[in-house]
C-alpha cells in the first residue's frame, strides 16, 4: 500500500514503542517522516530524527522547523510523546501532576500549535493523538494518567471542530495494553515479571497483548487520505478491553 506517496508525517515520541511502529510503517507506505523525541538517535535511515523536548516550546518550535523545512512540508502529525503515571489523588504529588500533564497534555498542545500554519498549507491533512482507554476505562492506580489521557481525548474532540472547515481532520486512538518497553519497563519493576506478565495477558479478552505494530495500523488508517470522511473519532486497539 502507497497510500502516503508524496506525503510527510512527523511523529512525536518516534524513537520508542507506538511511535517507532508508526513512523517505520508510515515510512513503508510512502511518506517521508521525521522523528521528534527526547533523544531520537535509535531512529535510523529512512526515518531523521530531532532532538526536542514536548515540556519545552523553544525546542518543540525548533524540531518542528528544521523537519518541516528537510521534509519540505508537513501533512501527517501523530502527536504521541507520553509517559505514564500510577497512584491517587492521595499519593501523586502536585509536581507529579504538573510534570505528567505537561508531557501528556501540553506537550501535545505545544506541537500541534507548532505544526498547524504547516498544517494548513496540506491538501491531506491530518493529525492522530495517542490517547489511552485509560480515558474512559476507569482504572485503578491510574488518576493522574487517565485525567491526562480524558484531556486528551477532549482536546482530539475540540480540535476536530476547530480545525474541520481547515481541511485539517483530528482523531484519536485509544490504546489498551500494548506490548512497548514503556510496559516492559513495568513489568520488570515487578517481583515476579514473568507471572506479571502472564497475568496482564490472562487480563485481555484475547489472552495476549496489543502488538505496537496493531496501534500502528490504525493510527495510519486514520492519517491515511483514505480517511478523508473520519474526523474527531476515537479508535479503541484493545483486544475488546473495552467492549467486552
Ligand atoms: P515508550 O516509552 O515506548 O515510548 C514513548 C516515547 O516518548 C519515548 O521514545 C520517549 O523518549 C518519548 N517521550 C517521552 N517524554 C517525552 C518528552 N517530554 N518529549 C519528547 N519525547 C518524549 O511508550 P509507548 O508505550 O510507545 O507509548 C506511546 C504513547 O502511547 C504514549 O502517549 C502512551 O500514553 C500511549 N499509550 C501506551 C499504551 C501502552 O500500553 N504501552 C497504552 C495506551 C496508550
């Protein structure tokens, strides 16, 4: 499929899990994409990466430019940078809170503002923001993350409305558990990783985990032209967490 020839895609958090699933598949269907993350340097040919920070607008403002202007527009941004949190509103700390909204929430914020007068100038454009059913599952230990990815969520809503008569559509996908090294991380935090393993995936209606290439797969369904017609949704990739 070749549905992104002559197209240019920019995917934040690129370097890792989701966001290097996608911009390799997005690359293989024809566009040229840029990375932008904390440190980009894993990213290999086709991919080029910038160095930014989504906390740090003078940085984000800088990637931007210097990839818009080697990519020679811009017509696909996949907001995606994020990091996780666990505890209450009794155990995270008000810095924790301000920390993770910033990356989860502004950090998207900043981007798009940034990619937007970009953006406009696209005759397909689209932007696709990693949001989480952690939105609107209502799990346990997860209140400050889910309120960033709830935000997120309204924000994906938002911006569809302002930006639709732009040509310019936004979308969401939700996530359940992906199999990335942000969940490998939390699962050799654990005692026993292998058992905690087993039972995360005895947890999914479909006894395994969602593979990064899946949430991939429709984050560029929803990027793709083909998509003309799909504005201000949100694609569950769960396994039927969700529905089930
Ligand atoms: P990951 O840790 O493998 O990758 C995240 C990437 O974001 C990393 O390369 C990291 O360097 C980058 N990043 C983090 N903070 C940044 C910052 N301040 N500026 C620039 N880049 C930054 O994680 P992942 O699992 O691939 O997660 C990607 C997205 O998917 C996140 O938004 C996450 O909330 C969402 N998500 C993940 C899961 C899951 O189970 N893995 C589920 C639902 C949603």
């Amino acid at each position: 499929m070749s549905d992104f020839e002559g197209l240019t895609a920019l995917v934040t958090g690129g370097a890792s899990g989701i966001g290097r699933a996608t911009a390799g598949l997005l690359a293989r269907r024809g566009a040229k994409v840029a990375v932008l993350d904390l440190d980009p340097s894993p990213v290999g040919d086709p991919l080029t990466g910038y160095a930014a920070d989504v906390t740090d607008d003078a940085s984000v403002r800088a990637a931007v430019a210097a990839a818009v202007h080697d990519l020679g527009g811009l017509d696909v941004l996949v907001n995606n940078a994020g990091i996780g949190a666990q505890g209450t509103v009794e155990t995270n700390s008000d810095a924790e809170w301000h920390h993770v909204f910033d990356v989860n929430v502004f950090g998207m914020v900043r981007t798009a503002r940034a990619c937007l007068p970009h953006l406009r100038a696209s005759a397909h454009a689209a932007i696709v923001n990693t949001c989480s059913i952690a939105a609107t599952a209502g799990l346990p230990q997860r209140a400050l993350y889910s309120a960033t990815k709830g935000a997120v969520y309204s924000l994906t809503l938002a911006m569809a409305a302002d930006h639709v008569r732009e040509g310019i559509r936004v979308n969401c996908v939700n996530p359940g558990t992906v199999d990335t090294p942000w969940v490998g991380r939390l699962l050799d935090a654990a005692d026993d990783p292998a058992a905690e393993r087993a039972a995360l995936e005895a947890r999914q209606p479909t006894g395994r985990l969602v593979t990064a290439d899946e949430v991939a797969a429709a984050v560029a369904h929803l990027a793709s032209p083909l998509s003309a017609a799909i504005t201000g949704t949100a694609l569950a990739v769960d396994g039927g967490m969700q529905g089930l």
